[in-house]
C-alpha cells in the first residue's frame, strides 16, 4: 500500500483521532491535527501543487524546520506524483543552490530561517525553480514567494486522483556529508512503503502507542521511525527544543509511549538527574515503555547507565543509512539486550554480510569468515535505487544488488553485527589499524566524560597519530594526565597521542561531524607522545 493510501485509510478509519500534535516549549506553543485534517491539508498541498504546474516526476523542495505543517506538505507533495525533495536545515546557501540544480526543482516550499540563504541563492543562480511558496509570517514574506496560507487554503480538498505506482520515484534525500560532499539519494515509493512494515515489526506499535519525535523530519531516521506508528494511525507529538526537562515534560503530559532519542540527548538527560537540573518524580513516565537510539554508535556505558535508571524500559539500537531508506537493515531487538554494544541482526525482511576489503576493490563480493572484519553490505527492498546523476557513485556503492555501506564491522557467533568505524575513518599509525569508535568506546566510559570525538592527525614519524576531541561534563574538570592514566589499561598502539578538551560538533541526527574536527585540528599543534 502506498503512503499517501496508508494516509487516506487512516482518515478514513481514524478521522477524529489526534494525529500529530507540535509542541515549541521555548514558545508556550501547542498546537494539534486529526487525521482528517492531516488527510486535507495534503490534499490541498497537491491541488495548489498541480494548479501551479507542478507534474508527475517533477521535483519539489522542502525546506522547512519541524513543525506541524511539515507532514502535511510531505505528503501533498507525494499525491502529485511529484518527487519530495526534503534539505537539511543547515544547509548553506551554496549547498540549496547545488541541491536544487542537481534535481531541477521546480518549486520550493520554505520556512522563514531559510530567507536570508534563498535571497543569496536567488542572486546567483535560479535555473529551475519558478515556484516558491513561504510557510512562515506573512510579514516576513519575501516578495518572490507566495503564502503558505493562501497557497493551500483557496486549493480543492479531494484527492486529486493521479495514478502512482509502487514502482514510482518519490523523493531525493541529500546525505548528510559528514564523509565528504552530499549525494542525492533516489528512492521510490516501495522503499517508502516497505520502512514503514520494517519499524512497526521492529518494535510494535499499535494505535494505542504515543511516538515522540524529536529529530528533524528531513532525515529519513526521524520519519521512518514515525512510519512505524503511521501505519497503525497512532498518535505522534513532534517536539521542537532538546532540553532535558522539555523532553521529560512531553513525554509525562502527551503521554509518550516510545522515544528515539539521539546519543546527546541521552547523555544530556542522566546528566541532568545526576545534577539534580530534573527530578523524575516530578513526571509521569510509567507509560515510556520503548527507548531506542540510532544514527550513531551508542556508547554500551550509557545504556548501562540508562537501564539503571529506567529499568523497565524496552531498549532497542537501529542502524541504517539514507541508501537503505533509514534505519532497520540492523536492528539489536529489544529481546537482545544482552548483546548491547552490538548493532545487532539484519532487519525485518534484511540481508546483511561481511565482505572482504581486497576482494571489494576488484569488485568482488567475498563473505569472510565470523569475527573477521570487513565491509559491511546489506540488501533487500529498502535499497536505494541509485545515487540520482552520480553514476560513479553509484557503482562504487551497489555490488549486484547488495548496498555496501562504508562501515567496517565483524559478524560473530551468534550473527550479531559489531560496528567498527567508517572505513573512512580508519587511523593507520605505524601500519596497524585504528579505529576511532573504540577509542570513543573506551574513553566514554569515564565518569567526567560527556562527549568523544577521535580523528587521525599527521604525524611525521608514524603517518597518522589518534587525536581525542574531549568534551567534560558540566561542573567537572578534568586533565590530560587523568586522560593519559586513565588510557594506561589500553592497548599502547591504541591509545590516543594527542588530547584537546573542546567541543564535539555533532549534525543534527547526532553523528560526529569529523570533517569539522579533521579541518581544526588536522595539523600544526604540538603532539604530546604516550609511552
């Protein structure tokens, strides 16, 4: 069943049933919509859409922070036949004008932060966009767009009836970049369908459930964790604002059932208790029955931690990647605790191997044996079909039908899957092999520590040395020879020869962003040696 189907079914089935409620704390801000109301507006997005010439296989940018609108014009977009064109919010003026000229939008629904950006982006280059359409006060409207509010509430309130097969192209998701340029990821209404049957067996939501989102809607791992409960028409609260106390509080008066959270706001919320910020007796959370985590490695010490203090609360960890539609190609199962650390199992309906680095750069699809490490490859109906006009990339990423994801892991006994960094990410120092996710491991397990990043630097002697980007905890200080004292347990070729207390840049779905840290700190500081 398509989306935009499972959309119609719940208006039908669920119409005055709360559907999506936004919450802006910062804004004492509260506002709700029924699915029949949801099932409208986009309806009303897809008329007003096609009444500007918008057609099946055009392209539409959405260009919007989360809010309650946000969904709605997703979906309108999809009932064109139009493909979806959603852009990370921290995109830069040059990234939306490449971003646009890759796909060849021709219209573009945007938020007011995205102003100052258009109007530069419009200056240089506005090849194909004809259409633009402001989501924001009408005060602020720039004067090349149209209001939101008039563009949706004059259109028509029917379906409006264009044929869409599951086969059909529906949207380009751009990657976030963290490994260099972004793509544009091409996915087709079968890889949208199928993440919603892969969330909901995952972790089974029903119309009972409540799901708190926090994540930007952009990202196919916010969305497609949604996907699970959409398909049962549960309720879902989106939340604008990461606090601690803002996310406890949703949870407690929306009566949140399931959370995703990202690693930061985890940590930041044990951190919070263990400062006494937040009392859990001021909240009702007996109903939070799921915390799950992705986008990132997850540190084992902190659900250790989490577990401690909510003992009774399913725990599950979800990998994926934009290719394979988000998260769940990997899953640990919120049966398999025991393996925390791991990233778990192959998916609902998922195929995952290990394949042999050598044999992959003659393009040669070589399993290895359990506990080797290699690449990890994952196949089944959430692959992308392709990086959309990047034919290399293409090539270098889908091996006869089999989705080669860049991260090195190792496969053991029992077939759990333990994710060993990005292959990119690789320190070699003196020949031997690093990888940074076991030094980040390791160090996060220190009481001060709140935040690790670990990055190759330049070494003269050794060709690359490991450099830890130490972020500390509140009201905590802490030195570099604790850090060395602390390391004098680790293998000596692993052990970080370099160490800065600062800041660990992190993207808005939680993952380190290293190109950041490598451009910082890539050279030209002392280096201080361990023994």
């Amino acid at each position: 069943m398509l989306i935009t189907e499972i959309l119609s079914r719940n208006a039908r089935v669920y119409g005055n049933d709360v559907a999506l409620v936004e919450r802006d704390p910062a804004r004492n801000l509260r506002r709700e919509i029924t699915w029949k109301e949801f099932d409208t507006q986009a309806n009303q997005v897809a008329n007003a859409l096609i009444s500007r010439g918008i057609r099946k296989g055009d392209k539409v940018i959405h260009l919007m922070m989360n809010c309650l609108e946000w969904l709605p014009i997703y979906f309108g977009i999809l009932r064109t036949g139009a493909w979806a064109v959603p852009l990370n919010f921290r995109f830069s003026s040059d990234d939306i004008r490449v971003s646009a000229e890759i796909s060849e939008a021709k219209a573009m629904i945007f938020g007011e932060e995205f102003i100052e950006r258009l109007d530069l982006v419009r200056s240089i280059s506005d090849k194909t966009v004809s259409t633009y359409i402001f989501a924001g006060p009408e005060e602020k409207r720039p004067d090349y767009a149209e209001s939101y509010h008039d563009f949706s509430v004059s259109a028509g309130v029917e379906e409006p009836g264009i044929e869409l097969d599951i086969s059909d192209s529906a949207a380009l998701y751009f990657t976030s970049g963290t490994t260099g340029s972004p793509k544009a990821v091409h996915l087709t209404h079968r890889n949208l369908e199928f993440s919603c049957y892969v969330e909901n067996r995952h972790h089974n939501q029903t119309h009972e459930d409540n799901f708190l989102c926090i994540p930007p809607l952009y990202h196919t791992g916010a969305k497609m964790h949604w996907f699970g409960s959409f398909i049962v028409g549960a309720k879902a609260v989106i939340l604008k604002g990461t606090k601690p106390e803002y996310i406890l509080e949703a949870v407690s008066e929306e009566k949140a059932t399931i959370v995703w959270l990202l690693v930061p706001w985890a940590h930041d919320i044990l951190i919070a208790m263990e400062n006494k910020d937040i009392c859990l007796d001021d909240y009702e959370l007996d109903q939070w029955r799921l915390m799950h985590i992705g986008a990132q490695p997850v540190p084992p010490s902190l659900i250790r931690k989490w577990k401690n203090v909510f003992p009774h609360h399913e725990y599950d960890t979800n990998y994926g990647l934009t290719e394979s539609t988000g998260p769940g190609c990997v899953h640990l199962g919120i049966e398999n605790t025991h393996k925390i650390g791991a990233i778990g199992v192959p998916g609902f309906d998922w195929e995952c191997m290990i394949f042999d680095l050598e044999s992959l750069a003659e393009k040669i699809l070589k399993p290895v044996s359990r506990e080797a490490v290699g690449e990890l490859g994952t196949r089944g109906p959430g692959v992308m079909k392709e990086y959309y006009k990047n034919p290399e990339a293409t090539e270098a990423a889908l091996l006869d039908g089999w989705l080669l994801t860049g991260d090195i892991g190792r496969m053991d006994e029992d077939g759990f899957i333990w994710l060993v960094d990005r292959r990119k990410d690789i320190i070699i120092t003196g020949g031997e092999n690093i990888f940074p996710v076991e030094i980040e491991d390791f160090l996060m397990n220190h009481e001060k520590i709140q935040d690790v990043g670990v990055i190759g630097v330049p070494d003269e002697r050794l060709g690359e040395i490991a450099a830890a980007v130490i972020k500390v905890k509140p009201s905590r200080t802490l030195t570099e020879e604790e850090v060395i004292t602390y390391c004098e347990s680790f293998p000596r070729y692993k052990k970080p020869r370099r160490i800065i207390f600062d800041d660990v840049p992190r993207n808005p779905t939680g993952k380190i962003e290293k190109t950041k840290l490598r451009k910082k700190y890539g050279g030209g500081a002392s280096v201080i040696l361990r023994s």
